[in-house]
C-alpha cells in the first residue's frame, strides 16, 4: 500500500509517486513552497492572489483553454494557498495524464500575467465574503491574536488594502522569486506510472529556458512563544463567534500523534467532550469544535464556538473546565480507544483516495517532513497513551498560554464571558 518513489531532476524539481493498480484515474499536483508566511506585511495575501492568476492564461494555453481542456477531459482541477504552501492539483483519467500535466506545468511556470485588474477584483470580493462571514473571519482574527505580527498571524487572503494596490510587477517579481524548480515538488497517485511522469515533467523543464533559476531565500522563523493575545471586531450579529487558541507543536514533533488524539477527545468529533457537553446536552450552539495546525517550527491548537450572548459565559467555562480534565489525565481507556480507532479509521479511508494519496506525498516533500508508511502511522497512533495526551494538553492548552478571539455586538459581554475560561488576559484587557 505504500510503494511511492521519488526522483530530483538536475533542474531540482522533485518528482513523487504512487501507483494505485486497482483505479483508473490520477491525481497529479504541483506544490510550490510559497504561502502566506513568506510575505512581507505590505504584500500580505500576493500567495494567494498567483493562485487566482495561474488559471488566467499562460504562454501556450488562454484562460478559454484551460477551461475546456478539462472541462473536455471530464476532469477537476483548482488550487488553493496555505500558510506555507500552494498547490495546483487535478484528477483526471489515466489516459489524460500527458495533457493534464502538460497544461498545469504551464499555467505554473509561465502564467502571463494580462488579466491582473479583473482578478483583482474577483479577490476582492472574495475578501468581501469572507469578511462578511464571521465564523470563518474569528479564525484569522485567533491566528493574529496567537502570533501576532509574526507572518504567521497573517490571514492568508491578504487585505483589502494590499491587494487594491499590488503592481503586476511586484506579483512577477514574487513568481520569480518563488516559482523556482528547486522550490517545486510534482507529486502524483493513481493509475500512473513514475518513469513517465518524470520524463514528462524533464520534457518540460527542458522547454523551459528558465530552469536553472535559484532557490527562494529563507522564511523568517518564528523566534519564542508570544504573550497571549486578545482580539475583538464589533459586528451586529445574532450569535457571538469566539476562538480560544495557543501555540501548538511543529509537524516534525512525534507529539503530532498525541495532538491528534487531543482534537479527537476535545472537539473533533461528534462524541468529543465539547460536541456533548456543549451542544448535545445543553443545546448552547450549533456549531463547536477544536482545530489544529503544524507548521515548520510551532503549530496552532485552538477551539471555536458560536453561541448567543446568553449562553456565552457558560460555554466559554464548560470548554475550559473540559480542557482542565483531560489535562488532569481525566481520560477513560475507552474514551482514549474510541479516539484512536475514529483517527485510524479516517487515515484507512482517506488512503483509497487518489487525492488523499497525492496529497500525503506532494506536501510532505514540499514541507520536508518524513513519510511514515500506514503501518507506521497506527503504530505511533495506538502508541499514544492517557499520560501523553494529558502532558500535551496540560502545557498547550494552559489557561495562562491561551489567546483568544471574538466577534460580536459588544465587547465588553465578550469579555465577560471570557473571563470564566481565560481569566488573566481577560482581566489584561
């Protein structure tokens, strides 16, 4: 089940692969190491806006052809920008391998850049819906609140402000600087075979004139933990959106597997802690649950709730109290057996999927980080033990690490309710 391969061309592109003998289809992507944390404040959100601008027309397909192309191969293609990574995906029959790649290459390497303004303003209105939606819009407010000025604390759709004014030259000058071959992984599953996609791709890096580009420079780092931080945006809605959130661990850290266990237990599931006490038994919201992300050096552990004013207080204390007993090791051998299982059962399912499969293996190798064969992961997952997860909790999810995040009708019933869960930084504020 894991037989992948990999191959680095001279040009530094890296090649991955995994063959799936029983499908009829593939899944190709080209991972390119730019996301949002390697802009500079005054150009926040360009990762995000490339993305748009890959599928405007490159030097051998317009905008017209790209769509028919795959629209014509009955076939999906999109993208989408990370905090640390973007990435070009398709799936496709396997007998349109060939021309799927041969496109996507292009749009990637040798976009034109003509249709920039038009773009622009579809990006703006995309900052206009998220903004208008504000449970998706308390996320990027934690995520500024948990590292502040750091790119990392940065909404990757950028701002606005930026985006208005952001010259096609500097988006140019960025491609340039990140869109290097070094800097590219093509990583592909399925019905495929890995001699032919990387002579594919040689064939066309050899098209290229400018294949021998260097690499990007290096990504600020995220030096120490940063004091707790706290925001809040008015907006005249029926429901309070609040995130709590922390620092979490970096993605080489073995922890990862424990913090999976965690998110499972707190909120990650219709079982969880939160989904029960929160919304089953008290019917205080219709939405709660935890999150996690892991970056290169640290990592984002959090919670998110939309309830109404009145229930707020009580909501906020009961996902705190919760946190105290799982990081008292409150934690039933059952309870810890059922997260395992639920985590097992979703890494089995997922591993039948094309896209799934790719997935693993394009942004592993974009981010560097070791690929485990499925053994492997269960074993590390069946590893993990009441003690670990407890530890990780009790240190990550601390009442006195914990940041937090809110949008609502008034600032001061937020801060009140916050209180019960975080009293010190509510009491800062």
């Amino acid at each position: 089940m894991d037989g992948w391969i990999q191959t680095e061309l001279e040009s530094g592109e890296r090649v991955i692969s995994e063959r799936m003998p029983h499908v009829r289809s593939a899944a190709i992507g080209y991972w390119i190491g730019a996301g949002s944390r390697d802009e500079t404040a005054s150009r926040a959100g360009i990762s995000h806006f490339i993305e748009h601008l890959l599928f405007k027309g490159s030097s051998r397909y317009s905008a017209l052809d790209v769509a028919e192309i795959f629209d014509g191969l009955g076939g999906e293609l999109n993208a989408a920008t990370s905090r640390e990574h973007t990435v070009v995906y398709s799936r496709v029959a396997d007998t349109h391998v060939e021309i799927a790649l041969d496109v996507m290459g292009d749009m990637v390497f040798s976009p034109l850049f003509d249709d920039v303004d038009s773009e622009r303003e579809v990006v703006l209105e995309e900052i206009a819906m998220y903004e208008d939606t504000p449970q998706d819009l308390v996320h990027d407010l934690i995520g500024e609140a948990v590292f502040g000025a750091h790119p990392l604390g940065r909404p990757v759709i950028g701002t606005a402000q930026v985006i208005s004014g952001v010259s096609t030259r500097t988006l140019r000058g960025y491609h340039d600087a990140y869109y290097t071959p070094s800097n590219i992984v093509v990583a592909g599953a399925g019905s495929i075979d890995h001699d032919e996609l990387v002579m594919l791709v040689q064939r066309a890096v050899d098209r290229r004139a400018e294949a021998g580009r260097g690499s990007p420079k290096a990504r600020t780092p995220l030096r120490g933990i940063p004091a707790p931080g706290l925001r809040f945006q008015r907006k005249d809605t029926e429901q309070y959106h609040v995130c709590l959130g922390a620092p979490g661990i970096a993605r080489s850290d073995r922890r990862r597997f424990a913090a999976s266990i965690l998110d499972a237990i707190l909120g990650g599931s219709a079982s969880s802690r939160l989904f029960q006490e929160i919304r089953e038994k008290r019917g205080m919201a219709y939405s709660v649950y935890s999150f996690g992300s892991h970056y290169a050096e640290t990592g984002h552990l959090g919670i998110y709730v939309g309830t109404r004013e009145e229930n707020l207080g009580e909501a906020l204390a009961i996902a705190a109290e919760q946190i105290g007993e799982i990081s008292a090791g409150n934690v039933s051998d059952r309870e810890l057996t059922r997260a395992q299982e639920n985590l097992k059962g979703r890494i089995v399912l997922s591993m039948e999927s094309t896209s799934a499969r790719m997935t693993r293996l394009g942004k592993s190798v974009v981010t560097d980080t070791e690929i485990l064969t499925l053994d492997e992961v269960i074993a590390e997952i069946e590893a993990v033990d009441v003690d670990t997860v407890a530890a990780l909790a009790s240190e990550v999810l601390d009442p006195k690490r914990l940041s937090a995040a809110g949008i609502g009708p008034n600032e001061e019933m937020f801060l009140a309710a916050l209180e019960r869960a975080t009293p010190a930084l509510a009491r800062a504020a």
